[in-house]
C-alpha cells in the first residue's frame, strides 16, 4: 500500500508539491506557535511580573473625592495633594482589620505652614536712613516671575508716633529671611514605615531620629484659640527654585544729630515711604540666597544645633487647607500621540485673603472665616528625612503618585499656539499654595498629632498593601477586588486598585491668568489604572486565539485536501472498488496518508523545535515537546474522517462518470461574458463551491478576529508607559501567526480551484480552439477566485463579528469600518490561490486535453527531482532562518510605534485667557449701596468690633479703642472736617511657657487708620504716646504696653467710618472698630 501511495503521488506532482508546501507551512506553524509562543507568552507575563510592583496596592479615599478624569480610569497625578480630610479614625481601623490587608498608611493632609527662615542679620554703623530692598525671583521652570518690597530703617532717631515717617526703627540689626509655604501632613509611623521605609530615611544627627512611641501631641489653651504642640520630621529636600536678593542703601538724606527730627518730619510731609521710594543713595551691601541654601541652612540648624544655621519660626498658625485641581475634558491637539487632553479650571482669590497672587488654579480652602478658626501650632522638630532613600517604585513603568514625598513630574511639550517646545521643559512646584503644581509636605507629623489638630476626619486617604498578591494572575486580582469591595462596603469609601497600573502621557492646557495668554500644553503622567492585568487578560485571549485559530485552519486545510483529492480520485477508487477493493480499505489508505504527512509535520516540527532550543534561550519540557509532535498528526487524523466517510460511499458504476456538476445545470445569467461564465459555473459546482466558501470562510473569520484582537490589545496597550513597552514584546509573534494563517488559506484555495481547472481541462481546451486569448482564459479562473473569496469574506465577516461580540460581550460598533474593510483579506485570498490554477489553465493546449494528466517521461521525472530536493533543502533552511531570527529579535520589535488612533479620547474646548464672570448688578437704591459698600468693608475683617470693646489678637496683644479729647487740641485745615481723637490701648502679656519666645514676633502699630465706606482712608495727623513700657515707637516687647492718642481730620459727612488696624498672616487683613456713632454726631 505504501508504494501505491508514492506512485499515487508522484503521478500528480502538481498536487504532490502543493502537498508538501502544505506540510511544511503547518509544521513550521506549529513549532512557532505552539512552542515558540511560550516563551514569547512567558515573555510578556515575565515582563509584566517584573512590573507587577507599587508602592501600595489599594488607594481608599472620600467617597465624594470622584472627579471627571476617572470616568475614563485615570487617576491625576496630583490628586493626593488635594484631598483634605473626609475619614475618620474609625473608618480607618475597619479598614486596618480586614483580613487581607497586610499594611494600612493612612495620610492627613493637615494645611499649609508660613515657613521663615532668617539667613542673615545686617547691622549699620553710621546714622542715616537706609533702605532694604528686597526682590524675589521664582521659576515655574517655563517663566521667571518677580516680586519685592522695600523697607527702610533711621539709624540715630526713633520714631516716638505710628510710622507715618516710613521708616522702622533699627534695633540693632535687620534681619534678612526667607518666607515659603510649606505643606504639613500626618501619617502612621509605624505603617509609613512598612509601606515606604521612612525609618531608615532619616538623616543621621545630633539632634535628628524618626518618631517614637512616647512622641506625642499636647494641647494648650489660649483665649479662643488651642495651641497644639507637635512632633516634626523635615524632608531635607526643596523642590522649589527661586532665588532673594536683599539690596542695602544709604540714602543720600542729610541726617545731622540737630536737623534729625526737622529731616524725619519734612519725610513725613512729602509722603513718607512713597517720597523714600525715589531718593537715590549709596548701595552699601548686597546679599543673594537660592532657596536650596535657605533649606540647607535650615535643615543644619536641626540636624546640628552648633553649626551656623538659620534661625526657626516654631509656632505658626496654619490657615489654608489643601484643595484639589478641577479639570475638565477637552480635544487633544495631537489626538494621535496624546489621545487624552484636560485643561485646568482657574478660581478668582477673594480680596480678603492674603495672597500675593488674586487668581489661581485651586479654589482657596480656609480652616475658616476669622483668624481664631485657624490652628495654631508649635512644632517640636524631631529630625530630618531624606526623600531620595525611600523604599519606593522607582520604575517609570508603574510609578505611582507619591506625593507625599515629591511633586507630580510634568513637561511643557507645546506652547500656547501648540508649537512644540524642543527640547521639553520640565514645570516645577512654586510657594503658592494653590498653584497648578503645589510642593510635597515638607513636614510630616504623627496621625496622632493631626487627628488632635482637625478633629473627626483627620485623614485624606488611605494607602493599603494587600496580602499574596506578589504574583500577577487571576487569584491575585480576584484577592484585591475582594479587599476593596470589603472596604467599600464596610466602610462607604471609595477605592481603586492601584497594583498594576501604569503612567499614562496625557495632556494639560494651562490657561493663563492676570490678562495673560496660557502657559501652554502640560504633559504629566496620570495613572492608568489595572494596565497590566488588561494586558494581561488580553495577551491570553490574544495568545489562545492565535494557537487555536492557526490549528483549526489547519485542520480545515487537510480536510479540504482530502476531500478535493478525494473527488479527483474519485474515478480511481470506483475502479478499485470493481476489481475486489473494500471500503474499507480505501479508508484505511486515506488514514494511512494522513498518518504519513502527519508523521513528516511532526518531524519537521520537532526538528524546528529543537534547533531553537539550541540557538536561543528557548525551553520547554519534554512533555510539550512530544504533544508538538502529536498535534501534527492529530491534525491530519482529523481532516482525514469525514473523507474517511465520504470514500465509503462511491460505487463502482461512477467510474464512467466525469467531475461533479449537477445533473441540472441551472444558469442564473446568460453566459455573455467571462465573469458570466464564471457565476455560472461557481453556482453550477455548488457543493464544491460551498466547501471553497467555508474553507476559506473560517480561517478568514479567525483571521479577522486575530487582527481585531492584535489591534485592539495594542490599543489598551500602547495608552500607557508599560503597554507602550509590553507591546514591544509580542510584535513578531503576531505578524509570523498572520503569515502562517494567510499561507494556509491561500493554499486551502489553491487546491479547490487547482481541481476545478483539471476537470474543465476539455472545457478550456474548447474555449482556446475557438479563439480564446490567454487573458480570458486567465480572467475565467480569476473571477472564480474572487467570487470564492468574496463569499467567503461574507460568511467569515459573520463568524468574526459573532465571535468578538461573544469575547468582549459588546457589539464592536465602534470598530465595525476596519472589521468591513477586512472583507478585503479573502477577496485577495481567493485571488492570489487562483493564480497558479490559472497559471495552468493558460498552459491547456487543446491536443492536452485529449490525454491524461500524468507526464512520466524520464527528463520531465529527473528534472522534478532536482526541482524538489533543492526546493525543498532551501524552504527548510529558509524557514528556520526566517523563525530563528525573529524569536531572539521578539524584543527588537520595539520599532514598531503603536498607532493609538483607535482609542477613544477627550472632546472640549480650550480656553487660552481665564476670564472672570461678569456679574450682573440689579439698580439698587441709595441705602442698599450704603449697606453694601459697608458689607463689602467688613468682609476684609478678621474682627469688627465696637468703641470700648476689648479684642484679642493672636492671644496675646489685648487691643482697646475709645473716644477720647485731645490733650493738644488742633484745628482743622479744611472747615468742612472735623477733628475725631481716639485713645488706643495695646498690651502685650507674658506668656507662662518659658521656652515660648514672643521677642521674635512683631506686633507692628504701625498703619493705623480711618476708613470711610467710599474706601478713602485717613491717616494720623497728630500722634502723642501717653505711656508706654518696653516699647520701641514700632514693636511691643513681651510683657510690654502702650498707650497712644490719634487725631484724624475727616470731612463731617464721611458716615460710617471705621478705626482700621493693618494685620499680617491672617486670612482677613483688618481689625475694625466701628465708629458709626461718631460720624453720626459729626452729621448732625
């Protein structure tokens, strides 16, 4: 039987080589998708294992902290930073005892710390008037912006009334500081420590340890505010660049001991500080300070209390609290790289908070309206921490927002006319609390310390790391989604699994504030969350249906071949059959071919196979290595059953008959042309047509539904950072399996349409005898190629939609022009498997088709095997080189840009200018403006108080305003004012802390004043000093009081006035003391 089966073959060499490039194109398919792509698969889930790390697992925050960026699972980079308070303590130990979770680092965002620090102390040694000026140069990284004051001093005199000469009294020196807004935030010592290794962060020193157990917070109460003392580690790290240059002058102002207080009152007439403003003098010194050597300076003082270091402000009052950027969806202006694009919404800063700036791109967040609402604090510093030596996911694959310890990075890529910016500037945090980037806490104190300072809801979020997680699979993920569906509903917060997740690139436009165009276009790296178990999932789905996809068409190509060679042979077998043949037997020699080219896949395969594990890291066990094999055979075993069948059924009688046309041969269109002469004979061969159909129609299907898949894992993939690198991976593998899926179906049709052109060798044989062209001939058995495969693209569009729709549970909608457009694939398939067909049908002589097909003279015989050995030596080297190479170079594929077009991104606007809301005013009558223009005055208070009330100003400086009669009586210059004399009373009290210093806070009287409700203000024009104790005309000492009479000149109508006292570090710059009942006796 064997050499029946040769002979069989080598009769029909045509069909013989078409086998054997059959059996190669499977075996090499085999060896590199079954066995190669394991390793390519343990690739990819080895690099996202390597990546399967983050600093915390689980994120628990406020279940009102959801923004517009989340609808699209992205999480800002920033927005840790915002959060202020919202879980209790209470929450967090539910949290803390949920079985699996190992670590629970709870994070309180406590509000932002005046931070000064004095560098130097000037000292003057001859008299005159100097001034100081002072300049601050701060960088965004994009722009450099400036602000500065000055401040003057007489060496020699001192100013005995309220300031109104312009100038401070020198004390001995001026000190030179540094003032910044630092964030303070508490945190666990014991979690922190476990989840990013603060311990061993700290910097070694004298006077430098991380927090112990017996560290705790104490409370004092002073008037109507609480002082709380706590410990304090400092991050020895500033993120902020800016530079302060302090400007000594002398001015060129005559200043002899006898013409010292005629000099200093003519001052005062010309306009006191406004006239200094415009002397010219000597610049005598100059300093310049970097914010790094403030911090170093700072940082030394603690770390080693006898270098010489700067001196520290330990007791400030906190007043603004932490508050979150809002953003808003817009178009990307480059879709194609940053698929993604927010713009940042600007707030106006109300007048009556001290800020420098009035616009910003937080809304201001106060602890509340008056100066006692704020917190008062005294800070114990305990040591210094360095960021940098932190145990935390430095990969930048899957790093995580840490904004407890450095800022959120971001690059201005484009500017506002999105002209790329080359190379990319990197944007940096500034002082400003509320500004688009803000600077990490630079102060961390304990949970402990912050739940005492903001009460009930002290923490902003919760950092949580999860138990046997460590490997990325199915069990993992199902663990964490279990943790935080537990926490969400035991607790009522909201989480987000945070373990493999990945940056994103994403774009930010940043409008531009005070009348100015924008800053630009900001990418930063926002989060996106689960990348890696998506990769993952996919990657699987994608890697199962490529094994399984390049095995059933396959399958569908051996039973196509058998069954067409089945009806070839058919006349063959009827004739067997008539001379004592059993039909079984002629199974058992379809099997017993099948078991033959089986038995050569499998050789080949394990050949390929092992040449890879022996030029490449490749490795597999022995049991993989044997089922290779044996999918090869098992391959051929089951195309070969239902030809198995089939073959039973012929009968002897069909020996004498011819092809398989149908008795009635029906013609849908008159046979006028040659693509009508192809319908009819595609319609006419219906049951091989439908065979041609589904032989194509399946691998088709599966190949639409792999390249859906492919381009749809890409698009989750290259969204971000770890997706854009995975994808690397995984390039080869995919385009090797459509090579190996395109090459079977082209010769799953070249066989169908080879044996349509044998049986009609007569018919075209005719057609040439009566005058047909070589072209017609050729287009004849095109056109059945491409009605084949158009067919086919039908039917296979149906399985590969019905198939997506059954994976991704959705209808591909969205998807459905490049699926349509994929109809192209078979129509090419048909075209491209009917040119050999065709190629041979042109060769039909019509003398040919008189005789038989077999051509078995001896140099036609010698002459093929010359052909198939060489052929064949270089198909096989050529494949193993080809396969050789491309699994090394998996890695290489990285050249290969993902074109993220496919993913969907953001829609909106953009708007260049923040431009405030006009307001729209109703007429009011005259007593409503009054009553406003009052309001309006009385917003800019911390306190509004009355004539004889008693009011107490951070706790200390006791402040009493009366009506009193001038001890100098004056006269008014204009008889239309009057003359209102007020006594005011300042006593600053000794505090019973002795390690507490007042000495270093200035109580400055100086800006006294009046104020009318049309804003005009009145200053002093007569100033007596009725008693006073340890009092320097400007600043009380500790334990110290003063006793002044102010007279103003005021026009008799000016109703209502106010008595208005200038403050500083509050939240409403003025005390007011109301002196409505004066200006009203003045009216009458």
């Amino acid at each position: 039987m064997m050499r029946f089966i040769w002979n069989s073959w080598w009769r029909n060499k045509g069909r013989f080589i078409l086998l054997l490039v059959g059996a190669l194109i499977v075996s090499t398919g085999l060896s590199y998708l079954v066995g190669v792509t394991q390793s390519n698969s343990g690739t990819v889930v080895d690099e996202l294992q390597q990546r399967w790390k983050s600093s915390y697992h689980i994120v628990v925050r406020p279940a009102d902290s959801r923004s517009v960026t989340e609808e699209l699972n992205l999480l800002e980079p920033n927005y840790q930073s915002g959060l202020s308070g919202g879980i209790t303590m209470e929450q967090l130990e539910t949290v803390k005892g949920i079985g699996d979770v190992e670590v629970a680092a709870p994070i309180a965002m406590i509000g932002f710390v005046d931070n000064e620090t004095t560098l130097e102390r000037v000292t003057f040694q001859d008299p005159g008037i100097y001034r100081v000026e002072y300049m601050e140069e701060l960088t965004n990284g994009n722009e450099t912006q400036k602000n500065g004051f000055n401040s003057y001093y007489s060496v020699g005199w001192a100013d005995e009334g309220m300031g109104e000469h312009g100038t401070f009294n020198y004390e001995g020196d001026v000190p030179l500081s540094v003032i910044s807004e630092v964030m303070l935030a508490g945190v666990d010592p014991e979690a922190e420590n476990a989840l990013v290794g603060l311990e061993g962060a700290v910097v070694e020193g004298y006077n430098s340890r991380y927090f112990e157990e017996n560290d705790k917070a104490t409370q004092s109460q002073f008037e109507e505010m609480v002082e709380t003392n706590i410990p304090v580690l400092l991050s020895n790290v500033d993120f902020v660049e800016s530079k302060q240059f302090y400007n000594i002058t002398k001015l060129d102002i005559s200043f002899p001991v006898e013409e010292r207080d005629k000099t200093m009152e003519s001052i005062k007439e010309k306009g006191g500080e406004q006239y200094l403003d415009k002397q010219e003098g000597e610049e005598i010194e100059s300093y310049s300070f970097t914010s790094k050597e403030a911090h170093e300076k700072y940082i030394k003082n603690i770390v080693d209390p006898s270098a010489n270091g700067s001196r520290l402000a330990l007791d400030p009052i906190v007043l603004f609290k932490a508050s979150p950027v809002e953003y808003r969806p817009v178009s990307s202006p480059f879709p194609e790289r940053w698929p993604f694009a927010y713009e940042v919404k600007p707030y106006l800063i109300p007048d009556d908070v001290q800020l420098l700036e009035r616009e910003a791109y937080r809304q201001v967040n106060l602890f509340g309206e008056r100066l006692q609402d704020g917190k008062r604090l005294r800070l114990d510093i305990k040591g210094v921490y360095d960021p940098t030596k932190l145990e935390i996911s430095k990969d930048p694959l899957t790093e995580l927002p840490m904004e407890t310890y450095f800022p959120a990075k971001s690059n201005l890529v484009m500017d506002e006319d999105q002209n790329p910016v080359n190379p990319p500037v990197e944007m940096m945090p500034t002082n400003n609390p509320y500004g688009f980037l803000t600077k990490p806490p630079m102060m961390l104190t304990t949970l402990e310390a912050a739940e005492k300072v903001l009460g009930e809801e002290p923490v902003s979020s919760i950092r949580v790391k999860v138990k046997g997680v460590e490997t990325m699979n199915d069990e993992s993920e199902k663990r964490l989604q279990a943790v935080a569906d537990q926490i969400e509903k035991e607790t009522g917060l909201i989480t987000d699994i945070t373990l493999g997740s990945s940056p994103q690139p994403a774009l930010t436009h940043v409008p531009g504030l005070k009348g100015k165009e924008g800053i630009g276009w900001v990418e930063q790296q926002w989060i996106k969350i689960g990348s890696s178990m998506t990769i993952f999932k996919e990657a699987k789905v994608g890697l199962s249906a490529i094994i399984a996809s390049v095995i059933l068409v396959a399958i569908v190509y051996v039973f196509s071949s058998n069954l067409i060679m089945m009806f070839t042979r058919k006349k063959e077998f009827a004739v067997l059959l008539s001379i004592g043949w059993r039909p079984n037997q002629l199974s058992k020699l379809l099997f017993m071919e099948a078991i033959l080219l089986g038995s050569f896949v499998s050789l080949v395969s394990w050949v390929i196979l092992g040449y890879f594990y022996v030029s490449s890291s490749v490795s597999t066990s022995i049991v993989r290595f044997i089922l290779i094999g044996c999918f090869g055979l098992l391959i051929y075993l089951l195309g070969t059953v239902i030809p198995a069948i089939l073959v039973r059924k012929i009968k002897p009688y069909e020996a004498m008959r011819s092809g398989e046309i149908t008795a009635v041969g029906r013609r849908l269109l008159p046979s006028s042309s040659i693509f009508t002469m192809s319908v009819n004979h595609f319609i006419g061969t219906w049951k091989r047509s439908i065979l041609s159909i589904v032989s194509i129609a399946l691998p088709t299907g599966l190949f639409i539904l792999f390249l859906f898949i492919t381009f749809r894992l890409k698009g989750v993939m290259f969204a971000t950072w770890l997706g854009e690198y995975v994808a690397m991976e995984v390039g080869a593998m995919h385009y090797i399996a459509m090579g190996v899926a395109l090459l079977i179906a082209i010769l799953t049709t070249t066989e169908i349409i080879w044996q349509n052109v044998s049986e009609r060798k007569p018919e075209i044989a005719l057609l040439k005898s009566v005058g047909w062209k070589n072209g017609k001939v050729r287009r004849l058995v095109l056109y059945e190629g491409l009605l084949s495969g158009l067919a086919a693209g039908i039917l296979g569009l149906v399985i590969a939609i019905t198939a997506i729709w059954r994976i991704y549970g959705e209808f591909p909608m969205e998807h459905l022009p490049f699926i349509l457009a994929c109809i192209l694939i078979p129509i090419a398939t048909g075209m491209l498997g009917a040119l050999f067909p065709a190629a041979a049908a042109v060769k039909v002589m019509p003398y040919q088709a008189l005789g038989g097909s077999a051509d078995t003279s001896e140099k036609t015989e010698k002459g093929f095997k010359v052909v198939l050995v060489t052929g064949g030596i270089i198909l096989f080297a050529g494949m193993i080189a080809v396969l050789a190479n491309a699994v090394p170079q998996v890695k290489e594929s990285a050249s290969e840009k993902v074109d993220p077009s496919t993913v969907k991104g953001t829609d909106g606007e953009t708007e260049s200018v923040f431009k405030q809301e006009e307001k729209k005013e109703k007429p009011e009558d005259k007593d409503s403006e009054e009553d406003r223009d009052s309001q309006s005055i009385e917003n800019k208070a911390w306190m509004v108080a009355e004539l004889g009330d008693e009011v107490t100003e951070d706790q200390s400086l006791r402040i009493l305003f009366k009506e009193a009669e001038a001890e100098e009586p004056i006269s008014p210059e204009n008889p239309d004012n009057r003359i209102i004399t007020l006594q005011g009373e300042f006593y600053l009290d000794a505090r019973k802390d002795d390690e507490y210093s007042i000495d270093d806070t200035e109580f400055t009287l100086k800006g006294l004043d009046l104020m009318d409700d049309q804003n005009n203000v009145y200053t002093p024009v007569q100033t007596n000093v009725l008693e006073k104790e340890k009092w320097n005309n400007i600043k009380l000492l500790k334990g110290g009081h003063v006793i002044l009479q102010l007279s103003f000149e005021v026009p008799k109508d000016a109703t209502p006035l106010y008595m208005r006292r200038a403050t500083s570090g509050k939240p409403r710059p003025y005390l007011l003391i109301d002196l409505k009942g004066m200006g009203e006796e003045a009216t009458e």
